[in-house]
C-alpha cells in the first residue's frame, strides 16, 4: 500500500521538482495535519455539551473569522507577501486551537474557531498565487497543475495521519488531538522562513491592489464563470464537509469507523490528486455534470442510511474534494494580471457570507424536521445550480494556448476561449 502511494505521487521525481515545490508539499502536509479536525463535531457535543443549533452557530462563527479576512489577506498576500500571510495563518490557527485547550466553552470554541476563520483565509488564495507566480519566474508554468496537485496531495496525506491518529486517541485524548493540531499548525509556518519569494510586479498601494484585482474579474466573464463555479463548490463541500461526522455517527458508526470512513476517502483523494493535471482539462459541462452526480449520491445518502448511506457520501465528498483544487486551478489560469491571492479570494469572500447562513438555515431547518431533510434541501438547491452552470460552460473552452502578452510578463500559461 504504501509503495503503491509513492509510486503514485511521484516521490523518485521530487528530487528533480523545483524547491518550491519540495517545501510547499511539506508545508501544506502540515497544514493538513490537524488530528482533532475528524473528531471535532462530535467533541463539541460530547466534551462542550452543545447542542446541534449551537454547534451551527460555531460553523457560522467559523466562516464569519474567514468572511472578514478573506479579500484583506489576499490583498495583503499581494501588496506585501504572499509567504508570510501563508505563515501568519499557521499562526493564528495554533493560538486558536490553545484556546480550545484552556477553556472549552461555546465562547471558547467560537474564539477559537474564528482564529481557524482567518487561518484559511490567509492560505486560501495566498498558496496557489504564490506557487504560479515562483512557478512561472523559474520557467515552470505549464507544470503548474501536476505540481499543484502534488502540493495538495501533500496537504491530504497531513490530514490522512491526521485521522489515523484520531481514530486511535479518539475524543477519550481530547488535548492530545489538540495539542498535535497545535504542533502542526506553528511547525506549518516555521517551515517557509529559509523558502524565498521572488519579486513580481505590485501595485503602489493595499487600495490599488484591491482595485487591479475586482477589476479583472469585472473585465473577464470567462474568469467570472470560474469564480462562480468555485464559490458554488465551496457552498455544498465547504458547508457538508463539516457535517459529514455528525451524518456518520447518526447512521449508526463509532468513532474509529467514523475516522476509518474519512480516512478511506483521504487516501483516495490523494491518489485523484496526483492525476489533477488530466482531470482540468475535462470540459467545463463534464466537470459541473460531475458535481450534479455528487449531489445526487449525497441525496441519496441521506435518504438511505445505515452503511449503504455513508458510502454514498463517501463517494459524494470523493468528486467534491476533487473538483474544489480543479477550480482553484482554473482560477489561477484565467487570471492574467499579478493580483493572483486578491482573485482567488474572492470566491471564498462570497462563500463566507452565504455560507454563514447556510449553517443558521441548515441548523434551524432541522429544528422543523431533522437534519437529514435539512442538508438534502440545501443539496437539491445546488444541484439546480450545478445544472445550470453545465449549461452555461458550454461557452467557454480551457485549452493551452497563450497570449504572448501574458507569457512576456508572467511566463504561465493561461486559459483562452
């Protein structure tokens, strides 16, 4: 098994990858390990007592933490760093996660969770932007997609150990699972400090920068579409993803099978992503079609139950997981100017606004009736929505061609029509 995930990854090649790559796969598998986050949805109930109209309002704080920095930090990433942003969000998720440590309260858990907020708001766009950019200075660009696949490869093997370690502490460690969040999240940023940044071409000023980056996307429909088709995947797996726990442990599975179940779906998502550079270049039709198919397996899920219900949102999570890095890609390559971390934030910056309320609608919505009925409502909205956006994307096309404009200043590859 795990020669066969090496092979897979390409670990004999990573000595001929460039250092950036190298360093940013090792930051992001520490990102990515966060032991209590398989376990956190149950804790909240079990350690903290809430209840489940409570610990949907901690997923609106959550997502409030990242609403109100994800457009800042990205802007900051562009004008100022986009390493050091990558590095404050570590940060900021370790202070956070001590929090839940010495007082695990509602009012602990929603401090703490904002911290986490603003931790994925500086990662959001900053990572991406900052491995095209470096990518593109060393003449690497077209190797964009394979080696961003293998960064968030990387990123998923954290969070595999992750749940490995969770299913054996279970929630009787709860503050050994936190503390190794912890030591994660700070040795996350400690890692980039010898990583260098290459100058690119910034504005004069936070507000200019702000200005480039709302401009392009006004300018460009085809760029408008990818933010659309992100923020759109970032409201059903963004929202789901932190429900999928609660949805198991109802079907009727313990703990160990609960993080067994995520595990499973870690190791195949890692083994999807090494392939990431073959899945872009599925039309945009195909791709929406793909997630229409996901919904329908996690509605079906729902409506089943039992084993037979969590592998159907076992197979859901799968494509969604998947699809969310594509459509991070194809906002990276549409992008044509150098406000990279400002673009790609703005997704998320609508996803946190309508996805603070997804929770409070979700949460009250199960007080009506139950949340099983609940979550299969707001996924029938966005099978809607993924419908009409595979009719939509019949308009665009993604292919390798360049404009010699854009390859003279950035050296990447673009998406054209």
């Amino acid at each position: 098994m795990i020669f066969s995930l090496a092979k897979q990854l390409g670990v004999a090649r990573f000595r001929a990858a460039p250092r950036v790559v190298k360093v940013l796969s090792l930051q992001q598998f520490l990102e990515g390990f966060v032991p209590i986050m398989a376990l956190y949805a149950i804790m909240f109930e079990r350690v903290g007592g809430l209840t489940f109209e409570q610990i949907g309002l901690l997923f609106s704080i959550w997502s409030l933490g990242f609403l109100v920095t994800e457009l800042p930090s990205g802007v900051l990433a562009d004008y100022w760093s986009r390493k050091y942003v990558i590095m404050l969000g570590g940060v900021l998720r370790a202070v956070g996660l001590t929090i839940w440590i010495v007082w695990p309260t509602f009012t602990g858990y929603a401090v703490g969770f904002a911290l986490w907020g603003m931790m994925i708001a500086c990662v959001s766009g900053s990572v991406t932007a900052y491995l095209h950019t470096e990518l593109g200075v060393l003449g690497k660009g077209k190797k964009y997609a394979k080696y961003y696949g293998w960064t968030m490869s990387a990123r998923w093997l954290g969070t595999l150990l992750g749940y490995v370690i969770a299913s054996v502490l279970t929630l009787r460690h709860t503050n050994a699972l936190i503390g190794l969040s912890i030591a994660g999240s700070l040795l996350s940023a400690a890692v980039l400090i010898t990583l260098p940044e290459h100058p690119y071409k910034k504005q004069d000023s936070y507000l200019k920068t702000l200005a480039a980056g709302l401009s392009e996307i006004v300018r460009s429909k085809k760029l408008r579409y990818m933010c659309y088709g992100l923020f759109s995947i970032y409201m059903v797996i963004g929202v789901i993803e932190e429900l999928l726990p609660r949805l198991y442990a109802n079907f009727g599975l313990n703990d160990s099978a609960i993080s067994i179940m995520l595990a499973v779906a870690l190791i195949v998502t890692v083994l999807l992503l090494t392939r990431l550079e073959s899945f872009v270049q599925f039309s945009l039709p195909k791709q929406m079609l793909c997630m229409v198919l996901a919904v329908g397996l996690l509605l079906g899920g729902l409506h089943l139950g039992g084993f037979d219900g969590s592998f159907l949102i076992l197979l859901f999570s799968l494509i969604f997981q998947l699809f969310r890095p594509v459509f991070q890609h194809h906002v990276q390559e549409a992008a044509t100017g150098n406000e990279r971390a400002t673009v790609g934030s703005v997704p998320g910056l609508v996803g946190g606004i309508v996805g603070a309320l997804a929770y409070i609608v979700i949460g009250k919505g199960a007080e009506f009736s139950n949340e099983r009925l609940s979550i299969g409502a707001y996924g029938t909205f966005w099978l809607a929505v993924f419908l009409l956006l595979a009719y939509m994307g019949r308009k665009y096309r993604l292919g390798n061609h360049h404009s010699p404009v854009e390859l003279a200043e950035t050296g990447q590859p673009t998406i054209q029509f």
